[in-house]
C-alpha cells in the first residue's frame, strides 16, 4: 500500500499491533463479469435485479444451430443473489473478448429530400450484435431479428407549426398492435437554442477508454448533455432547426418545416462483436475458456476500479476466475494489488475449478498472502433465476449476497459466517459434503469451508483472509471493520485538506470521529478506541511541513470461532455452588 503523499490528499494508513503466535482463530459491491448487453468496460451503477435485467440482459443461447443452449453468467447470478440478500447498490462492469460496439438507428427521415442524410441518428447504450434488430416485418409488424434484449424506435405527433415530435422507444420483439414501450418522449425539438432540443433531453455522451492496456486506463467523457434515457444517445443531428419559431410563435424559416421527421417506425443495425459459440460454463469452464473469456480480458476493468475517487465499493467479486488456471492468477494479482493500494474493499476469490481436491485448494491459498481476499470452497448448485435450471457456479458467485445479508441483519464488523449470518439460501447442495476433519485442513490452509449440516442447510462456515500472519487482519470482519472505519474516517479529513493547521481544525475533526468510533464500540466493533490529534504528532516541524496528523488506536473485538463447552459429571450428593 501506498505510505507517502505526493500531492494534497488524505492517507489512511494501518500499523497492525495486533499479531498473535496462539490459536487460528456499505453501501455498495463491485461484480466484474460477461454479461449478455450492455456498455463494455464501463461501470453502471445498478440498484436492483430487474434494472440489472433491463440493462445487461439475461439468458443467451450458446452452441450450435443444432444444439442450441441456454446459458446465464455467473454475473447475473450473482447480482441477483445479492439484491435477494438485502444488496442495496451494485457497481456492474461487463467484460467481453473482442470489439464491440452499438447499434445506430435506420435512417430517421424527414419530408425534406437532402440525400441521405437522416434528420438525427439514434445510437444505444449497449454494445454488440445482439442488439441488431434489421429485418423485414412480417403481416403482424414484428421484426424479424427483434428480441426482448434489443430495441426499435418509433416517431409519433409531428408538428411542423411548433417544430415537434414525439419519439418512442420500444422492445424489438414487440408488434406494431401490440407496442411494448420502454421510453416515451414527447415534445422534442430539432432547434438547439430550444430547451426541448432533442439532445439535450435524451442526452448525447458517450465515454471512450483512453490508455487501455496500462495502469493509467480511465474514460473520456464526450458529448454535451448527459444521457437521460436509459437505452439510447443522439450521436448526431443533421437537420438542425436553429430558431424555429419567431418572436411572434411563427416558423421563421419555412424551409425548416421539411426537416421535421415524419411518422414512421425502425430498427437499429450495424452493432459488431458477438458473443460466439461453442463457450464452457458453469462447471466447465477452463483457463483458455471461461465463460468465453480468458484472465487478460479483465485487466483494464480491474485498473479502472483501481480509481477509489470515481469508483466506491467495499466488495469487488469476479466469479469465473480461478486462481489455479494459467492467466486468471496473474490478473487476480493485479486486483488483488488495487484494493490494496485503495484499501477500502475485499475481494472474495475463488482457487479451483470444479471437482478440484483439498489438497489442490489449501496448496493454492497457500500462494497468497494478503488482508484483502478471502476464499471459499467448494462449488455450489445453485438454481439460474432467469432460466429456471440448476447450475454450477464457484462459491465467489454467492458470497456478496452473504456479506449483503450479514450487513443487513448486523454490521460489516460481524462474521459472515455461521448459521445466524452465513446461510446460503439460494444453495441447493455443495459440490462436496465437508467432514469436520475437512474443514479443519480448510481453515487451517486459510480457506473458508462451506459446509453441509443436517436439518440447516449449506452455511459458510469460516472467515478468515488470505493473510498469513497470524493478527487480528486475518478475519473477515477485522478488515472489514477496517474498510468501513477507514471510509468514514477519510471522508471526514477530505475536508480537513487546505484548512488552516490549528487547534480549532483538530477539534473539529475530534469532533465528529470520537462520536462515530463510540457508536462503533457500542455496536460490538471494538473494544476500545483512542484518537490522537494534538500538539503530540503536530509539532512545529510536522506544520511547517503542511502535514496534519492524526493517530487512531483500535482494539477490534474479536469473534468466538472455537467454542469449548466442559461437561462435568459429578457423583450423587455433591452441592452446586
């Protein structure tokens, strides 16, 4: 982790005192992952299941023409999980292999004949070729390539008095008799001086990657207004109307009349990437094959979340990578070294593919060694939300949603784990029932086991990170604790920076973190709190070098994982004290 400042800003820092040589012992998520639509490479903030399915789409059909399957990705699972689990808000990043990119509108035409110019051009959200809905319409006005996941479009109310139009946005499977209308727009206007101007209402931005391939990767907005439709951007005007209507509400120019478009309805074509055949899911994915993608294709999704100022999560999960396949394990490093370095997040990880050995699961705990992920292990069937069957999926697919649940019934400083927080509902059965004798080689190789008990169901039943010393930062909850103190604690020195370095500056940041750390200490999180800003760490020469400083000493309360319960048995006549 990153332990100066060279520039103005604010660094949390931890000096873990709390090693030990005895015994083992919120506001939003980030899921990483294929989905069937949607922007590639860009963050969507998504705040519940259904908004999931309307942007990122669902089930796909993958295989041949002959055998065609239905498939779902881990992604959608796993966001459907979390929201079940009481997950508020979800920072969904699609990946994909290849280029992708949207589908633009059919020509939109107006009265005006001015080649082939369209009167404005339409461009969706969503990248790839499913979202080409061209075709002929047949007797019942439905398109012969529209599905539930793309869209068509449809002009309604042309004024050329007042120089409007309506527009509306519809699903591509729907029928002309039988409209499925996702958006509806009215009044829109070609006249950019016009605060309906059509544009400005739908919006036109669009984001484009710059230095992908490094460690500097971000986006580049573009585009004057802000998208407020959630399908679709104007990504051109061609016939603007500058000043439509005069001071007395009458057509200034009357040539501007022909520029209107008329009534008439279309498609969206010439979108690129797909996401192909003949792919492993589930229990079969392999290294060179993972849901159709391999470990690199993740690598500047991961830098881009490495921005803690854009991007605020305290999880960040990406089932379908495996820290045993060649390649996954090298763009696992690099996520695993962004929260370090941001230090607000844990990252749930899973270690083998399907049907792996104990043995091959603890040897590869034992690679890593960090606070800031945490395994868990065996697989899980689980049944697909949106396809109704019953699937694979590696354990990192359900474990936001227990962290969601632990967080809406406890605290982040809870254990996620355990019959009261760490039930895993939504599980059929795990891959492998666990002994008691396995569990103890898990959690002894830092590897949280997911067990089978009679009459309960499937529970996780550990919490341990990947970290190898002993301290109280090789729990779950510790550093959990850690992320959440961290963030509210930060986010009250932001507004320390560029204040005058005085008593008054320092009391009012005693202020607020005392009161906050005490409500902690009263929700079970710590035994005990100090914090420290004063003349002690403020000296002359820490000012005189534009430093403020504070120290904060904790005490976590730690979690009973290993209960002792002594039965005694006593002869006849002997008296309790």
């Amino acid at each position: 982790m990153a332990e100066i400042l060279l520039s103005p800003g604010v660094l949390a820092r931890e000096n873990d005192q709390s090693q030990v040589t005895s015994l083992p012992i919120q506001a939003g998520a980030a899921l990483v992952g294929p989905t069937v639509k949607g922007k590639v490479g860009v963050p969507k903030l998504i705040t519940t299941y259904s908004e999931y399915q309307a942007y990122f789409g669902t089930t796909f059909n993958s295989g041949s023409v002959t055998d065609a399957q239905t498939y779902t990705y881990f992604t959608s699972i796993s966001a459907y999980n979390y929201f079940q689990n009481g997950g508020t808000s979800l920072i969904v990043t699609r990946v994909a292999s290849g280029s992708y990119t949207p589908a633009v509108s059919q020509p939109i035409s107006s009265s005006a004949d001015i080649g082939s110019l369209n009167a404005f051009t339409l461009e969706t959200l969503s990248d790839g070729e499913i979202m080409n809905s061209i075709g002929p319409e047949d007797a019942q006005g439905v398109l012969a390539s529209g599905s539930k996941d793309n869209l068509r479009w449809e002009i309604v109310s042309p004024n050329t008095s007042s120089g409007t139009f309506g527009l509306l946005i519809r699903r591509g499977d729907d029928r002309t008799n039988n409209k499925t209308v996702l958006e509806t727009w009215t009044n829109l206007s070609l006249d950019p001086n016009s605060s309906n101007y059509v544009a400005r209402i739908i919006g036109d931005q669009t984001l484009t990657t710059r230095n992908a391939g490094t460690a500097d990767i971000y986006l580049q907005p573009s585009g004057s207004y802000r998208n407020s439709s959630r399908y679709v951007r104007v990504s051109n005007v061609a016939l603007t109307t500058v000043d439509y209507l005069d001071s007395n509400g009458d057509v200034r120019i009357n040539a501007y009349t022909s520029s209107i478009p008329i009534a008439q309805s279309g498609a969206f074509e010439n979108a690129t990437g797909n996401i192909g055949g003949n792919n492993k899911y589930y229990q079969d994915i392999t290294n060179t094959n993972s849901q159709g993608l391999v470990g690199a294709n993740y690598t500047d999704v991961f830098n881009l979340l490495a921005n803690r100022d854009e991007y605020r999560y305290n999880i960040i999960s990406a089932p379908g990578l495996i820290n045993a396949f060649a390649g996954h394990s090298t763009v696992l490093s690099t996520l695993i070294t962004n929260i370090e370095n941001r230090g607000d997040a844990i990252a749930p990880i899973d270690l083998v593919g399907y049907g792996s050995s104990i043995g091959a699961v603890t040897s590869q705990a034992a690679s890593r060694d960090t606070s800031y992920a945490a395994a868990y292990w065996p697989w899980l069937q689980t049944t697909d939300p949106d396809s109704g069957k019953n699937v694979w999926v590696p354990a990192s697919t359900m474990i936001p949603g227990v962290y969601a649940n632990n967080d809406r019934i406890a605290e982040a400083w809870f254990a996620p784990a355990g019959i009261n927080r760490g039930g895993l509902g939504q599980v059929i059965q795990a891959e492998r029932k666990l002994i008691n004798a396995d569990r103890d080689t898990l959690y002894q190789g830092k590897v949280n086991p997911i067990a089978t008990f009679p009459n309960t169901g499937v529970v996780v039943f550990g919490q341990k990170t990947l970290q190898k010393q002993a301290s109280a930062l090789d729990r779950v909850n510790v550093r959990r604790l850690l992320i959440e103190l961290k963030g509210y604690i930060s986010q009250v020195a932001d507004n320390l920076v560029f204040e005058q370095n005085t008593t008054a500056t320092r009391n009012q940041f005693l202020a607020q973190v005392n009161p906050y750390l005490e409500s902690v200490q009263q929700r079970q999180g710590l035994f005990a709190f100090r914090v420290v800003m004063d003349d002690s760490n403020n000296t002359p020469d820490v000012i005189d070098r534009n430093e403020l400083r504070g120290g904060i000493y904790l005490q976590p309360t730690k979690t009973a994982e290993f209960v002792y319960l002594d039965f005694n048995i006593l002869p006849t006549g002997v008296t309790f004290a």
